[in-house]
C-alpha cells in the first residue's frame, strides 16, 4: 500500500466556510473513542470530589499560587515539578505522534471529545445528517419555521446545559466542589466565581457547539507542525488507490466491473469526517487520524463482499533490528530523562520549606552589656493540610543563643540555641530572630546550619547561613 502521492502533506486547505454535517458513524475506532471519551470525562467530572483529610485532594489555589495535590501542597518554589510533568506530557505526546501521527487529536483532545459529544445531541435532536442539512433549508416562516425553532431551542438548550455543567466542573478545580454549586446555584458565588464560569461556558458552547472543526483546522498551532515529527514507518489512516482506483458506483448484487477498483464511490468516508476532508486526496494536515472513515469504508466493503482495510492505519515500512531502535532511542532516552529528574524531585520532597535571610539594614550589632547580635528573616511554609509544631535549631554556632523578636517563637527552656514554632495548615509566615553570641568571635564571618524539623513527621529541613562577627 502506497500514499497516494510523493508530496506526502497537501498543503491546500479545504473549504470549511460552509457547515459540515457529521454522518453517525458505528465501528470498532468509534467504539473505542467513545470508551475513551466517557472515561476521560468521568475522570475530569469525578477528580474535583476526591477528598483527603476533609480537603478537596486536587486543586489549583490562585490566591496563594499554590497547589495541593493528593495531601501536598505545590508551592511557588516547588513548580519545577509542574515543569517537569508538562515536559514529560508534550514529548509523550511527540512520541505518540511520531508513531501514529495525530491519535491525540483524533482519540484523546478534549476539543474533539466535546465536539463529537455535541454532534451526538445533534444527532437525537434534529435527527440524521441529511435532516440536519434539511433542516437549515427550511423558512422560518409559517408552521415550518416554528418546528424548526422547537428544534432548534431545543438543541441549543442542551447544548448550553453541557456548556454549564463542563464550566462549573473545570471551575471546581480552582474553587472547592462541595460549596462551587450551591453558592452558583443559589446566587451566593462571588463576582468573579460566576464571571468566570459563564465565561468558561460560553467558550465551551462555542467551540464544541459552532466552530467545531475550524478549531483544528485554522486555531490549533498542533496541527501546523505536527507533520514535522513523522516519518515513513509513522501509522497514519491512509487511503489503498492502488487497490481502490479507479472507483465507481456499482450495484451490490453485481459481479465487480472489470477495469475498476474497490472503491464504490459512496462518499461516506467523506460525510463522516469530522473535519470535512475526502482522505482519497492524500494525506492533508486537517486530518486527525480518528479512524472514522476506516469504520465507514469497512461496513462498506462487507456490505459488497470485499476485503477489508481499503481504508486503514498504514505506515510505508517497519524498520527492523537497529534501525528500529534508533526510531524509538531519542523520545524514549527524553522520557527515561524526565521520569528520573521527576523521581529525583519527589525523593527530596519535604512537607516544609524554609528560606532564610540576614538584616541587610545592619549586618551585626554590638548590645550595652557586650552581646553580637545577628538578626534573621525566616519563611517558614507548612505544606500539609494539618497544623504543624517545628523546631528550630542552630548548628555549627557555639554558644550562640536565639531571642525570637515574634509572639509565636518561643525560647526553649532546654537549650538556648533552639526555639519552638507552630503553623497552621497551609500557613507561609515569616519569623524574624535574633542570634546572640556572648564572646566576640574573632572573625568576620562563622558559617553555621539553620536546622527545621518537624515534630510530627520526624523531617528535616537544613538552611545553610553566616553569622557576621565584625562589629566587635
């Protein structure tokens, strides 16, 4: 099986001014992206309700730039994560593309989930696609023109239910699920909740409902360099036109016409393509390898005795022995890559950050009763979603002793080189400290650690600092 042309991208778009009105389509790839389909929208509807410790267990807190995910909180400092899981993301997503060109699109985006969702209403709605077409033929005058506003009310509302539901669902993973609804429903959302749930609705309305495919056509940037990662074993759906030229209509019952190829001409592959393109052309970029027009043609083929597979996922040649290792060796070390940093990062994952900076105002200053004081800024944040007590301790500084400048640092009254603090969940507080030394230290600069540990959950966190010994 051969791609139908050496230019393998055509680079003409297609006409998608008019409206294209999606044939019902039933196969084993429609099976599979619905399955696909309803899963990832169960995941996306159910996530928000998940519940830790009386916490909403995924959430994206604004406000405090921060994000708590599973009994963590992800804090400004630590978004290198989030970096980390968008990097493993795309070059998942390269690898899959340089396997089977645009699965993402045609399987697993949410553009295409939602607007295939869309047509189903449609569907049950104003009925197959040649009523639909009917349909926006008809006046809207007369008996006529009220039917078809019936219908078209109709569809319209369901359609902007789903556009609220979809909204108030991706709005719950910024604004705790269990009060976004009700405090919605009743009027009781702030400003800003409501505005941007109506917002989020209308963009979903509108993509999924009237742009639909002009999205993957002319707005998604995917589509433009996604060609650049194939290669002449990448699976793409492909057209036989060895085996299907020349076409033509012909009748079931009928022998094959000599002369003439496979393909009967029936043009379903073309009315049931979501974007509207005919793949007997060739390979275009509009297309989002769905598989669609391979159901089509294949419930064709059985209905007039012929093989299978005119249609299908093709790549031109399967590289074998190094050749095909090297084809999987620059994605595959990226991802290995990725996935250890990731693991790295998680393996030095603490439930407490501490940052600490010296007085810039006065580095050192020397008390009436002889004392070299020292004065620090502490930032403490307690990721976790329970309150937490720390210890703080000086090491490496002999004899220095810690005067806390704040209410909520204590002085210990078993060592005088430590002190007690206390957070509550979530809290990010600075405590500003005071370190004491009695002797001149006889240098400008003594290193020593600031060590934070957690009396709950036995961690340590270790800052490295300088006390300043010059002004004696």
């Amino acid at each position: 099986m051969q791609r139908p042309s050496e230019n393998l991208i055509i680079p003409v778009t297609t006409d998608s001014s008019g409206k294209i009105y999606i044939r019902e389509q039933f196969g084993y790839f429609q099976r599979l992206r619905r399955r696909l389909g309803w899963l990832l929208m169960l995941l996306f509807m159910a996530l928000p309700w998940l519940q830790i410790d009386g916490r909403q267990a995924l959430r994206i807190d604004v406000e405090r730039f921060a994000i708590e995910w599973f009994g963590f909180v992800v804090l400004p400092q630590d978004f290198a994560i989030v970096a980390l899981l968008f990097a493993i993301a795309a070059f998942a997503l390269f690898y899959a593309t340089k396997l089977y060109g645009r699965i993402w699109c045609g399987y697993v985006c949410p553009q295409t989930i939602w607007s295939l969702l869309f047509v189903w209403v449609e569907r049950r709605i104003e009925g197959p696609a040649s009523k639909s077409k009917a349909l926006d033929a008809q006046p809207w005058r007369g008996v006529a023109g009220l039917r078809k506003l019936a219908i078209r009310l109709a569809k319209h509302s369901v359609w902007g239910l789903l556009s609220l539901a979809t909204a108030l669902v991706f709005v719950s993973y910024f604004v705790p699920a269990r009060s976004l609804y009700s405090d919605f429903f009743q009027g009781n959302a702030s400003a800003a909740v409501q505005s941007w749930v109506w917002f989020f609705a209308l963009c979903t309305y509108l993509n999924a409902g009237l742009v639909r495919e002009k999205m993957c056509l002319h707005m998604c940037p995917y589509a433009r360099f996604q060609s650049s990662m194939f290669d002449r074993a990448t699976r793409l759906v492909a057209y036989d036109s060895a085996r299907g030229e020349a076409r033509g209509a012909r009748k079931k019952s009928a022998d094959k016409p000599t002369g003439m190829g496979d393909c009967v001409d029936c043009n379903l592959c073309v009315q049931v393509c979501p974007v509207g393109i005919d793949i007997r052309h060739g390979l275009q970029y509009e297309c989002i390898n769905c598989g669609l027009c391979i159901d089509a043609c294949d419930a064709t083929m059985r209905q007039f005795g012929y093989p299978t597979g005119l249609i299908r996922y093709h790549g031109d040649h399967s590289p074998k022995g190094l050749a095909r290792l090297s084809r999987h060796l620059g994605y595959g070390v990226a991802l290995l890559v990725l996935l250890g940093a990731t693991l790295l990062w998680f393996s030095h994952l603490t439930s407490t950050a501490l940052t600490v900076s010296r007085d810039r105002q006065q580095l050192s200053r020397l008390t009436s009763d002889g004392q070299l004081e020292n004065t620090f800024t502490l930032r403490v944040s307690n990721k976790t979603l329970a309150p937490r007590r720390y210890q703080l301790t000086l090491q490496g500084l002999a004899g220095a002793r810690l005067l806390p400048a704040t209410p909520s640092a204590s002085a210990s009254s078993s060592a005088t080189n430590s002190t007690t603090l206390e957070l509550k969940p979530q809290e990010d507080r600075e405590f500003v400290i005071t370190v004491a030394l009695a002797d001149c230290p006889g240098q400008a600069f003594i290193p020593f650690n600031w060590q934070l540990r957690d009396t709950t959950r036995q961690e340590t966190v270790t800052v490295k600092a300088s006390f300043y010994g010059g002004g004696c």
